[in-house]
DNA sequence: TAGCAAAAAGCAACATGGTTGCAAAATATT
DNA sequence: AATATTTTGCAACCATGTTGCTTTTTGCTA
C-alpha cells in the first residue's frame, strides 16, 4: 500500500539514505501536513535538527512536498501531488487547520477561488487557509 | 491629517506612553503592514525589543490592529478598520504581499470568497493572501 | 500639585527555530 | 574494492520571541 519511498527518491536523482527514507515514510504514513518539529519527535530522536532542516529543503526544492502557512508562524509541509514538477508547483488547493486537533490538511480538490484585484495589482499566486474544526473533530 | 494618536489610546482605555504613541504612529503613517522588525528599525533604536512585542499584543488585543500570516513566516501587523471592536476582529479581507517592494498591504474592498469545503469540514475564518506585484511597483 | 497605587518599560536570562562551516561517515560510481 | 561525491552530525551562531523581576512612568486622588 505504500508506494516505495526508494522508488520515489530514486525518479528525483537523490541518494537514497536512512533519514531521506524514515522521513519521506512519514509524510506517506498519515494524511495530514506535517511542522518540521512533528517530525523530529515522531521520527524518535534519532536526526539531527540539521538533517531534518536540509531534507525538507531538499525535497521543497525536488517538489516532493511544498509549504502551507499558517497563522501561528509555523511553517508546515505536505506531500505534492503528482504533477508538481521540479521546481514549478501545482499546489492551488485549499488547506485547512483544524482548531481542535490542530491538523493541516490539503483540500485537493477544493480550488482557490478566483479574486478581483484592484487596478494596479498583479497576482501571481494566491494562499487560502480555511480556519475550522475537520470531519475527525466535529 | 493624522487623525490623533493620543485619542486612539483613549478610546481603548491604554495609558499614553512613549512608545505606544511613537509605535501607533508608525502604523499611521505608512499605507502597509509592519512587521516586528520594521518597527523596531523604523523607531530609531529607541525601545526595547520586549517593549514593542508587548505593545504589539497590546494593540492586537484591543483590536487596533490585527495580525496578517505570510509565507515567509514573519508575522505581520496593520491597523484594523474601525469596525473592530475589542477582541472581536472583522478583518474579512484579503491581504497582498507584493514580491517587489516586499510590502504587504490590506485590500479592504477585496472580500474573501466563499468556499465549499468537503463534508465534515466547518470553517470559522477563511485567509486569503495573494502575492505577486504591486500598483507602485508594476 | 504632591503622593501613591497601578501599569508599563527595561533588563537579563532563557527558549525556540533556523542557519553555516567543517570534519567524519555513508553513498554512488568506476 | 577504491575513490570521488553526498550527506550526516556536531558545534557554534543568529534571529525571534517569551518570562520574571526591578525600576520608571502614568493616572488618579487627596
């Protein structure tokens, strides 16, 4: 059922190691996102804060995951969809925080919705976070 | 022009001070968003580090300004309208962070849209920031 | 306007999140 | 199997933010 991490290093050209394995399996593991600070404690003590730190930019710049923000100034990461593209993202979905559990989840298939600006701006990329209680906590 | 800073204070019941003048001033002087940072630069050294985040929770609780997430997870203040009472936000807005210039500005004409979210899913509060490129700088 | 209670400022110390440089270890390549 | 290349782990460092406590300032009242 899980796909082979292996494998997936493997189509991005990144040497496969202990920690780019252990940590690529947790984001498969379960579907929520993921602060770096949940993965060192799930991970069980065994990385290096420095490791972890590279290996989401390794894999943030291999578009194996991309960033979510959040309000409480905590960046979180999440696994790309397939057709996120070395360097060139594809993530324009909602996501969404859960006040109870505290969760971050991508809603793939809700899509950002479309804004009229006001004379002057251009945007190139827009973020909607979606502040609530999931399906799990209600 | 300036509408009066002392005045504001004294609406919301806070004791004038120094650097609750001098950092309320700040936000009325420039259309964007200021960052912890930005106030301290812009403030010519004067307070204390501890001062201005205490001013700026302050100021956050009493609803004269309100906290913009960005994606470079650097939290962001600008002033609230005049709709937002204490502890009662009405920031229902969308936010733009121009690449260029880095300024984040509050397009309060800009309404954030509504969202279907999946089944189970309820949202409290929808944020909406949009970045690219801003009127002064296109 | 002097005096006093309450609030705010300033300081030191600490916690957290994140980065950099470098040596040691593990990986990929021939 | 041996070497060149990556990656790891460590130490040190920086930025951001918080907490506790003392000193100063403010607001209020006599």
């Amino acid at each position: 059922m899980v796909k082979d991490v292996k494998e997936i290093l493997k189509n991005n050209s990144l040497s496969i190691t202990g920690s780019r394995e252990k940590i690529l399996s947790l984001f498969l593991e379960q579907p929520g996102a993921l602060a770096h600070g949940d993965i060192e404690k799930r991970a069980g003590e065994k990385f290096d804060r420095v490791t972890v730190y590279r290996t989401l930019q390794t894999f943030v710049e291999k578009g194996i995951i991309h960033t979510i923000p959040t309000a409480d100034n905590s960046i979180r990461y999440a696994l790309c969809k397939d057709d996120c593209k070395e360097g060139h993202h594809h993530d324009h979905h909602v996501h969404f925080v859960c006040t109870q559990c505290n969760t971050t989840y991508c809603l793939d298939d809700v899509v950002t919705p479309e804004l009229k600006l006001p004379k002057g701006y251009t945007s190139t990329h827009i973020e909607v976070v979606a502040e609530g209680v999931c399906k799990n906590c209600k």
